[in-house]
C-alpha cells in the first residue's frame, strides 16, 4: 500500500507539472481502464481478462527498459539540440523544406515507438509544426531502416520488402502538405518557444 | 514471451545510443549538461506513467474483445479496391507491435491474401494502429493533434496498396 499511495503522489504532483500531464489525466485514464477491464469481463469472462491481463504484462515487461531508454535519448537530445533551431527546422514558417527534413529525420530514427514518441514531445516542445510532427511520424512509421531490415527482409522477403518499401516513399510528404490545412481547421497550435 | 524478444537487437541499439548521447552530452556540456538530461528525462517519464499503464491496460482489454483473428478472408488477389481498404483498415485492430503484426501479414499472404493487400494492410497498422493511438498518442500528443494526424492518414494506407498494386509485376520479375 505505501508503494501504492507513492506512486499516485508521485504521478499527480502538481508542482513538477510541466506539460499538462497530471493529476487530472491520471485519475481519467484510471476511470476508462477501469471501465475497459468491466467491458471485457462482461462480453468475455474471466478467461477474455486474464488473456488480456497476461499480454498486458508480457507488454509492459517489453516496453519499460525501452521506454526509459527513449526517455533518456530525448532527454540528452533536449540539451543537446537548443529548441530555436528546432523551431527554424521544424517550425510554422519551414514550410515544404521542413517536411522534408523531418520525413528524412523520421526515415533514420532507430528504435520503436519508445524511441519515436519521447523524441516528437521533444520536438512539439521545441516549436515543431503540426505538419513537420505529422511528417516526421509517418516517415517513422512506414520508412525506418530498423524495421525494415529486423521485420520486414527476414519475414517477407527482400522482393516484398522492396515492393513496401517503394510504395511508402510518397506518404509522409502527402501527410505532411494535408496536415498544415487541417490543423488549422481543427485548431491545433503550433507550440510557441520563449 | 521468449527471452530473445525481450532482449532482440532493439534493445541493445537503443542503449548503444543512450551510451552515446550521454557521451556527446559530456563532451559538449559537460556534467550539468547530463543533470540537466536526466532531470528532464525523469519529468517525462513521471508524466508518462501517470497515463501509460492505464492507458495500454484498455487497449489490452479492448484487444480481448475484438481479437484480430477476425482479420483476413476478403483479402485475396482479386479483391481490387474494396480488398486494399479492408487491409487498411484490418491493419489498424491488429493490437500489437511487429512481433504480432508481421506474422500475421505473413499468414495473410500463405492464406491467399495479394502482396498490394498486404501492404495496404501491413501500412494501415504502421499508421493506423488503434492500441498506439490509444495508448501513448492520445494521452501524449491530445485529442487535437490526434484528429490532425488520424485525419490526413486515413487514405494513406490505400494510396500505398494501388501504388504496391502499379509496382509489383515488375519486381516480381527480378
């Protein structure tokens, strides 16, 4: 129980608040897990919980040593990277040449979502436009090198791979030239830097 | 999971580039400048494990009730335009990572599936994928940013099966 009642204290601290994460979407997404878990009870039982509880944890024991090694990459990258040039890069005014450099960015990224998601926080935090974000993750997503050659030539096949591959080089440019329109429809902003 | 999953070549990547930033940081800024790192890679991660383990609890459980075993059938060569959307959306449910979702294309292609179905599907996964979305996108990125992403990649997947669709007689000649 104290291990328990720290952790929340820990999670929900307010003072170290910095980027709206907190106590609120804590207790949120504690509500709709708790709602997800009675959901699969009721349509699948016991059996539907347990399976879903094993993969769960099977996935978390996967995912944590990779998620503090992305967080401290981004972390390093933070320093290293001042967020001015990410945001002459990246920022509203790149325009075309920002999708460029960071679907270019997003194609050598190594690593799986772990590595991917703590470096686009860095990047939104740094001024990067909703369409260089946007380009950046499709370019991720569908042209990094390291799952091509761990996934796809072992499983698939190079002539399958290749085929893939080819058929992917347009989409993070088409996504990133949508989204600047889009998000000004929807509202999304630009994170402006101090 | 096996043992070799968790520690597949990923991992030791990952670190590898840990180890070398931490190295640049030192050289470039000296000891402050890994302080300062480190301070900043713990407020991120506290922030993140306010929402991530809750977060990829209700896509498990979600997963649970519409199991990807539901996937497939409607994908074979023939299946024109209607069977590249079908795989790009049966890629989105696919509630897992490559280890899940490559073996199941896999399976899809010795079951009859066309190689343009399955890089419409293998790219509606890549781009789509619900229990990513759900997450870490959502609880990171916010509801906003989401709708801007979801909404200029929704054809996407599609656009990559009819250009796989345009590409494949000719490399399936080499």
């Amino acid at each position: 129980m104290p291990l328990i009642k720290g952790y929340i204290l820990a999670a929900t601290d307010t003072k170290m608040r910095v980027s709206g994460i907190g106590a609120r979407q804590f207790f949120i997404w504690m509500g709709v897990a708790v709602g997800a878990v009675a959901l699969c009870w009721f349509l699948r039982g016991d059996e539907g919980v347990e399976n879903g509880t094993i993969n769960y944890a099977n996935q978390m024991l996967f995912l944590l040593p990779r998620l503090v090694a992305g967080l401290l990459v981004s972390g390093f990258t933070q320093i290293l990277v001042p967020r001015s040039v990410i945001a002459s890069w990246l920022g509203d005014k790149s325009g075309f040449k920002g999708i460029l450099v960071a679907t270019a960015v997003g194609a050598v990224s190594p690593g799986g979502p772990m590595v991917a998601f703590p470096l686009v926080l860095v990047l939104r935090n740094g001024g990067a436009s909703a369409a260089s974000l946007i380009a950046f993750m499709t370019a991720w997503v569908t042209l990094s090198f390291h799952r091509v050659i761990t996934w796809e030539i072992s499983l698939m096949g190079p002539e399958i791979a290749t085929v893939r591959y080819l058929s992917s080089i347009s989409l993070a440019i088409i996504a990133g030239l949508l989204a600047a329109p889009l998000a000004r429809a929807i509202g999304y902003t630009t994170r402006s830097v101090e | 999971m096996s043992s070799n999953e968790f520690f597949d070549p990923s991992m030791i990547v990952l670190w590898g580039l840990v180890a070398l930033l931490a190295g640049i940081t030192v050289w470039k800024k000296g000891k402050g400048g890994i302080a300062a790192g480190l301070r900043s890679s713990w407020e991120m991660f506290r922030q993140i494990m306010c929402v991530i383990p809750f977060a990829m609890l209700v896509a498990y459980m979600l997963a649970e009730v519409f199991p990807s075993e539901l996937i497939g059938g409607w994908l074979g060569e023939g299946s024109g335009v209607l069977g590249l959307v079908i795989a790009s959306f049966s890629g989105a449910f696919v509630p897992s990572g490559p280890f899940v979702s490559f073996p199941i294309a896999i399976t899809l292609l010795h079951s009859g599936a066309g190689v343009p179905q399955l890089v419409a599907f293998v790219t509606g996964w890549a781009l789509l994928a619900v229990h990513r979305v759900l997450a870490l996108e959502l609880p990171l990125m916010g509801a906003r940013f989401v709708a801007v992403r979801l909404g200029v990649s929704i054809g996407l997947p599609t656009i990559a099966g009819a250009t796989a669709y345009v590409l494949w007689p000719y490399l399936a000649q080499l």
